[in-house]
C-alpha cells in the first residue's frame, strides 16, 4: 500500500466518511444521547453565560477571605436583589408600552398601508416600479397572507406556550444548580481532565484550556457589556427625540446588539418601522441616533472592553454570521463567534504541535 502523506490523508478522509456512514445507519443507537443533549443544553448554555458573568465577582469575594460557597450565595443574592429592582421599577414600563403596542397595532397596521398606498401612488415610485417590471400589489398580498398564517399559528398553537412555560420552569430550577458547582468546582474539572493526559502533554494542554478560557470571557463578558450600554444609548437617544415606545426599542438594540456587527442593523429596524407611522422626520432622527450610539460603541466602548484580543477578522466574522445564521438560526449566530474563535485555537495549536512532532530531524 502507498505510504506517501496524500495517500495517508485520503485513507484518513475514507474512515471519517465510513464512520460518519455507519452512524447514518445505526443512529437509533444515538438516540438516548440526543434526547440528552437536547435536555441539557439550554441550562448548560445558560450557566456557561452566567458562569462567565459571575466568576470575577466570586474571585473579588474570595479574594477578601471569604469562602467560596458563601461568596457564590452573596454573589446570587446580589443578582436577585438586582433582578428584584429591574422588575420594580423597569417591568411596569415595558409592560405598559407592551400593552399599548398591542392596542395600538391595528392602527400602526392601517397607517402603514395608508402610508404604502401614498408611496405607491407616487409618480417616481411608479417609474420605479415599471423599469424594474415588479408587481408589488402579488408581494402585499403575500406579506399579509404570511401574516395571517403567523398569527393563527401563535394564537391556535397552545401547545408551544405551555412548552415554553415549563422549559422556563425547568431552567429556573436546573440552571442555579448547575451555575453553582460550575463556580464552586470549576478548576477542579479543569485539573481532573488534565489527569487523564500524559505528563508531556500536561503543559501544551493546560495552555490551550487557559487561552480558550480567557477568549470565551472575554468575548461573553464583552459583548453583554456592550449591548447593555448601547441599549442604554439608544434609550438616551429615543427619549431626546420622543418617539414611541422607547423602553422596548430600546430593550430590542440591548438584545440584538449581542450580535457582533449584524445585530447593529437589526437594532435599527423596529425603530425605523416604529418612526415610519409617525413622520420621515423621525425616521431622520432615529437614525441619527442608531448611528450616534454605533459610533460610540465601535470607537469608544469596545476598544476599551473587548480589545483586539479575539483576533478575528470583521469580515471573517460577517461571513461566519451569514454562513451559521443560514443553517442554524439566530442561536447560531449568538454562539458563532466564540466556537470559531474557540476552534482556531485549538487548530493552531494543533497545528504547531503536529509541527514539532513530525518536524524531520536537522542534518
């Protein structure tokens, strides 16, 4: 048998694509283990983020002389205390703005379509349309046939509203367990993991686990601090300009903006929306206003948080979005980027120490 580098790839290739064949067909074994992963992903996820979160006021605390269990319960009571504070004096003002959109909604719909028809009566707008032979009245009729098919689904699907109340309760219940000993044990998993492996291997492992570490923290500690002080911008600026529903606008940049660079655009398009009903003055403002507040966060805030310690290319990371966000979903694109940045460490590492290994002998 050929024993040349290409021929040792391919046989590499063959097996990953027989073992992938044979796991096709006997995927009924795999099954337990899905229902698994799809059990305790959410809470794992969710206590990974927080774990992230919490770690350096546990480490402040424990640093002070206090014992590490105690400190995590301060640290829980601190965020429930918070929580409690958020829900007094935040909750009724979404709620009431909620509550209001709602009402309010078939009127936005009705001013929208006024709106639409206005624009389309246009002159230019007719030119438009009949250079580029679009017929926008079949695109209307289906925007609001879909419409339609959404909103039945929501209101007729009680099923997937009482599935999501008991996912919330069982990730109230499970994530603090699990958020807890991921605290309390963290370095001891990490030890017990590096006993498994051969002494030479110790040292080049035990490196590659503190960089992935630090990269995850930074990039999940980062980004939510950055949301939140653009949300906070935004709320800033909706309330100068006066529009509507500030508070879940702004509630809605937060959110999005934990996406790097699309959640920027994201963020600006309910309050565009929103702006539309009212004037394209506000429109005008509202977009000074997302501008203003990415600005700042782009030259100002992430500088300062997030550093250049990623390593990762803006435009590497707009394909990877793109890319992931089209096969798997706006979770996808929440996880993107710390997997990818998680994997090229691993990859150069890898890659450095096949390197050195099979590096041939100097004469």
């Amino acid at each position: 048998m050929p024993q040349s580098k290409f021929f040792r790839i391919g046989y590499g290739i063959l097996l990953v694509f027989l073992i992938v064949w044979v796991g096709v067909k006997i995927s009924f074994i795999f099954y337990p283990l899905k229902v698994l992963v799809q059990t305790l992903f959410s809470p794992i996820l969710i206590s990974g983020i927080l774990f992230y979160l919490f770690r350096p006021l546990v480490n402040f605390l424990t640093e002070k002389k206090l014992p590490k269990s105690l400190a995590i319960l301060v640290v829980y009571l601190f965020f429930a205390l918070l929580m409690t504070i958020i829900v007094i004096f935040v909750a009724p003002v979404l709620k009431r703005q909620f509550t209001e959109l709602i009402n309010s909604m078939p009127g936005l719909i009705q001013t929208a379509i006024s709106k639409g028809q206005e624009l389309t009566e246009s002159e230019w707008f007719t030119r438009f349309t009949e250079s580029f032979n679009v017929d926008f009245d079949k695109l209307s009729e289906k925007a609001s046939d879909y419409l339609v098919i959404g909103l039945n689904l929501l209101s007729s699907n009680f099923k997937t509203v009482i599935g999501f109340v008991a996912n919330v309760f069982f990730l109230a219940v499970t994530v603090p367990f699990i958020l807890f000993y991921l605290l309390r044990d963290g370095d001891k998993i990490r030890d017990g993991l590096l006993k498994l492996l051969p002494q030479t291997h110790k040292g080049s492992v035990k490196q590659i686990l503190s960089k992935m570490d630090e990269t995850v923290s930074l990039y999940i500690r980062g980004q939510i601090i950055v949301a939140f002080v653009v949300g906070v911008l935004c709320l800033l600026g909706y309330l100068i300009i006066g529009i509507d529903y500030a508070f879940l606008l702004a509630l809605a940049a937060m959110i999005t903006n934990v996406i790097p660079y699309v959640g920027a655009f994201l963020a600006a398009v309910p309050a565009i929306l929103v702006a539309m009903v009212d004037s394209p003055f506000m429109v005008v403002k509202v977009i000074i206003v997302c501008i203003i507040a990415q600005q700042i966060e782009g030259n100002l805030i992430s500088p300062q948080i997030m550093g250049k310690q990623l390593e990762i290319h803006p435009l590497t990371i707009l394909l990877l979005l793109l890319v992931v966000g089209s096969l798997v979903g706006p979770l996808g694109m929440l996880l993107a980027v710390p997997v990818y940045a998680v994997a090229k460490i691993i990859v150069v590492n890898l890659y450095g120490y096949l390197q050195l290994r099979f590096r041939p002998p100097e004469e």
